[in-house]
C-alpha cells in the first residue's frame, strides 16, 4: 500500500489513498504556519460581483412590500407622511355614494449628489392619477415650466454682469397646491382608516393630472405678490427691476433659479419663499436638472458629464472605443434597409436619454435628430448609428458649453439649410443657432416639413424659422435687463435668399413661400433684423445641417465655443 502526501489549500498535509483500505488512521501533525508578505489582491475575475454589489446598494425599490424591512426607506416614507400631515393633505371620509377612487402607491427614488454619490433617500406618495374622467375628476391641466433656452440665457446673462447665482427646492411642491374638484383616493399602503373610509384630497399631491397646474397657479400667486412681473415670453420666469437693483427667478416645476444684483432683496425673497412653502436653499448653483455648472472666478462651464456616464453604463458601452464625430460622413438612413429590431424598447429608450443631452451638447443635435426620425421602427443600421453617437460621448464626456464673464449682450444669429438632404421624402434640414456675445444659447436642428423646390426657398425657409427664434430672444432678453437697441444681426450663406426681403425681383419666383416673405421683410423693415452674407466655411450653423468629416467638424465644435471643464 503506498500512502501518497498531497498538500492543501492551507498548507497541511492530507493523505490519499491508492488502493482501497477498510479504514485509514491519519496522524495530527504539529506544523508552523509562515504567512506570506506578498500583498493580496482581489482576483480579477470577482470584479463582476463587485460591481454587482454596488448596483444593488444603489437598488431602488418598485414596491412596498420591497421596503418593509428597511429602515432607510422606512424613515423616508415617515418623513413623506409627516410632510402630508402638516400640509393636511386629506381628510378621511366615507366614500360618497356614485364616487370612485382612484389608487395610490409609493415611488421611491435615490437622489444623487453631482459627483454620483448618494443624497438622500426620497420616498413619495403618489396617486394614480391615470384613472381620473375628464370633466368629473379634473379639467384644465397644463402648467408651464421654463424653457431651456431660457436657462442657458439666463446663465450667461448673469455670468456677464458678475451676478451671483443660486438655488432653491420647493419640498413636496405639488402639496402647496389646492384642489377645486372633488377627488377621492384609497388608502396608500401602510396607513390604515376605518372601514368603508378613504381620503379626499384637499391638496394637489403628486399623481392627479391637475397637481402641476394647481401648484404653478399658486407659486405664481405668491411670488406676483412679492413685487414680481411675470414674463409674458416664458411663464416661467419672474423678474423685477427697481431701484435698488434686479432680481430673476427662473422656475422649472419645483426647482428654481435666482439671481440679480440687489443681494438684500435676493435675501428677502429667500426669506418670504421660506415663510409660505417649505423650502431647501441650496446655496450657490452646482447642480440643476442634472446639468452641472462649474464656476470659478470669472467663467462658467455648462456640461452633463454624470449624465453621459451614467447613459454609457446603461448602454454597456462604459469600455468602448471612441468615435471621432457623432455621425458617419455621407451616412444616408432610410426606413427601409437593414433589418428591424425585433424589440425597439431599447432604441427608443436611448434616443430618449439622447435628446436631454443636447441641452448642452449642440454638437450631436444634427445626429440625435437623424437617429430620431426612426423611432417607430428602427432597424439595425439605425442602431449602429446610435450606438456611434454614444462612442462618441465617450471620449468627450467632459465637453460643454462656456460662458465667460467677459463677453458682451449683443445677440447675433446664423442660418442655415441643407437643399434636398433626405434621401426618402427630399426634404431639407434647418439648422441655426444663436450667440449672446460669444455664449451659445440657442441652436436647432430640424427637417422642413415641406419640400423645397430649390434651395433658395430652402435657406429662405430656414431664415424665417430663424427670424421666428430671434423675435422671441429679443423679448425674453427685455424682460430679462439685457434689452437688444440696435437691429439683431443674422448671418446666412444663400445671397439669394438674402436679396428676397430687400426687394421684390423675385416675387413671382417666391409666390408659394409668400408669407415666410412678409413675416422677414417685415421685422427686416422694422430694423429688427439686418441681414448679412457669410462664407459656407465661416458658417457655424452648418453643423446642424449635416455630418462631416473629422476635420470640418473640429472647426464646426471650435466655433460653437464648446469647451471642455475639468473632470475634478
């Protein structure tokens, strides 16, 4: 019989046996264990588990019965029903004969700081609002928030002038808001009434299909009362200007922006905002609506970096080669070729994320608009384009938009339009954007939705969407203390099309695009407009008008006066 040593894992011996034995008598065996100075690392192979613990620490939960044992939420939801309390949100009554309730259930959210890390655990009780009638449950529903371009505006705007720029939260905003219609609710999980009871709403909650109207009309209320004027060029913002100083309120839901020059009254605003609803200063503007403003002495850095790495982790593209531009040059897509996607969930869902992003990255509007065109049923060949757009983010992620203390408030506009560019229906595109100073505060990309017959009416077209843009900066820029004197210039490559407003030679020429004519000619006769000639290369819009090569497309980024922050 030969007994063969074999070590183990720990380093003692064990004893195997080649021959079969009835029974084996091992011997304990007193041995000094010697531990290695070598440093231990984690295998490389666990780094999946890793990953996977830390996406379930971040875990949000669908369900109640998800958070029953979990202290953290079990705070957050008692937090979320003292705030309805002392907002007497709902009286319990007995259901009225003939009345229906309609649900509720809990939504939990995890609220993340700018650099990703966790804020606080947020758990609010909402109603299923889907089920309300029309006429019965509720009427009017629309409730303004402020526009993008207003926000960019507004930012550079107090960039210029040095003004300081902060932020307030409204705590559940939507409970501020009363109820005119009856409106009954079941009982949410976890709070218990007497049989046959439920509650009807006295406030707005969240989940009713009024509750953002509801709740504007009052904020609106509160803050007209402080002094305020509503703009009548976006219902979101509310100014006032006396003597000693300025101050702008930019409103978004329940998130909002406020800035000026007379710190006193910035001050007595918080202080007044504070004393009607309950409210979360947020000091100096860091983060909004997941858009990271980075400011040092003199400049300031509008980017979404978070947001484009939070979009690649989704798409699994966290690791993947980059792209030089978001398009393929001479890339034609079209409904038809390829193979489609047997679920188009995913396509959607990205194109989604896609076109947030061009909140600050005009320089993938002309491809996430391309790729948006085929939501309805995408095929692959779209998707390989969509996917070049997020290779793309991937090594720009830390591009934005720059706004510097030293540019002026002269408005300046550039128009473009590529004749005949798709291949299916033979429309245009359109594509302008705007300059305050040297800050980019407004661009689109947009197919014409009609088809040119040639491409004078083209530019011509996109020169009155322009005018229509200009029109309405000039008057947003009024309200806003930045009043625009002289005519706004507009730059467009198509001399032709800049001759049409100047005279009327080529009237029976222009007859189906007559009153795009009128509306031009007119604001250009009022000297509100003075157009001027550019060169195609000097054209900056021409980045929303088409892909372009590696080269051409540096220089498009280059005059949008794109930057790139600092990823500390």
């Amino acid at each position: 019989m030969a007994l063969i040593p074999l070590m183990g894992f720990c380093g003692y011996p064990w004893i195997k046996l080649t021959r079969g034995l009835s029974q084996i008598y091992q011997t304990s065996l007193v041995l000094t264990v010697r531990r290695s100075n070598r440093v231990r690392q984690v295998p490389s192979h666990l780094r999946d588990y890793h990953c996977y613990a830390t996406l379930l620490s971040n875990h949000e939960p669908t369900s109640y019965k998800e958070v029953s044992s979990s202290s953290l939420w079990q705070a957050a939801m008692q937090e979320e029903l003292q705030a309805l309390t002392k907002a007497q949100t709902w009286d319990p009554v007995p259901l009225p004969p003939g009345k229906r309730p309609i649900g509720s259930k809990w939504v939990f959210k995890i609220k993340t700081k700018s650099d990703g890390s966790v804020d606080r655990y947020k758990a609010r009780l909402v109603a299923k609002g889907f089920n309300q009638e029309y006429g019965i449950d509720y009427e009017e529903t629309f409730a303004p928030v402020a526009r993008v371009t207003s926000v960019r505006s507004l930012l550079a705007i107090a960039v210029t002038k040095r003004w300081p720029l902060f932020q307030m939260d409204v705590k559940n905003a939507f409970l501020n808001g009363d109820l005119s219609e009856e409106v009954y609710m079941t009982p949410p999980p976890g709070v218990s009434l007497p049989s046959g009871h439920v509650c009807r709403l006295r406030k707005a909650l969240y989940g009713p299909k009024q509750a953002p109207r509801a709740w504007f009309e009052k904020f609106s209320t509160t803050v007209l009362s402080f002094g305020f004027s509503a703009s009548q060029y976006d219902s979101g913002l509310f100014t006032r200007h006396t003597e000693a100083g300025s101050i702008m309120l930019l409103l978004y839901v329940d998130d909002m922006i406020i800035t000026g020059n007379d710190s006193t009254g910035i001050a007595s605003l918080k202080q007044s905002l504070s004393s009607t609803s309950e409210m979360k200063d947020l000091g100096k503007l860091h983060y909004f609506l997941g858009l990271e403003v980075l400011s040092d002495t003199s400049d300031t850095y509008l980017c979404q970096e978070k947001y484009i790495s939070d979009l690649l982790s989704k798409a699994g593209l966290s690791d993947t080669k980059v792209a030089s531009t978001p398009l393929e040059h001479n890339l034609h897509l079209t409904p038809s070729a390829g193979t489609p996607l047997q679920d188009p969930t995913r396509y959607r869902q990205l194109v989604g994320y896609l076109v947030y992003l061009t909140i600050t990255r005009p320089d993938i509007a002309y491809a996430v608009h391309t790729v948006s065109q085929f939501m309805a049923a995408p095929r692959f060949d779209n998707y390989a384009a969509l996917l070049r757009i997020l290779r793309y983010l991937k090594g720009t992620m830390f591009h934005g938009l720059y706004f510097s203390s030293t540019s002026s408030l002269v408005l300046r506009g550039f128009s473009d339009a590529d004749w005949d560019s798709d291949m299916t229906d033979r429309r245009s595109t359109t594509g302008y954007c705007f300059f305050l100073g040297d800050s980019l505060i407004s661009w689109r990309s947009k197919k014409q939705s009609l088809t040119a017959r040639s491409s004078t009416e083209a530019e011509y077209r996109a020169l009155a969407d322009t005018s229509q843009e200009l029109i309405w900066l000039r008057w947003l820029f009024s309200d806003m203390g930045a009043p625009q004197k002289s005519p706004t210039p507009l730059w467009c490559d198509k001399n032709s099309a800049i001759q049409i407003p100047y005279n009327d030679v080529f009237h029976e020429r222009t007859k189906h695009i007559e009153i795009d004519c009128h509306f031009v000619r007119q604001h250009v006769v009022r000297k509100t407009i003075q157009l001027y000639p550019i060169s195609t290369l000097d054209q900056p819009a021409d980045i929303f008008t088409k892909a372009h090569l590696p080269g051409r497309f540096r220089e498009l980024v280059d005059k949008l006066n794109l930057c790139r922050s600092s990823p500390d």
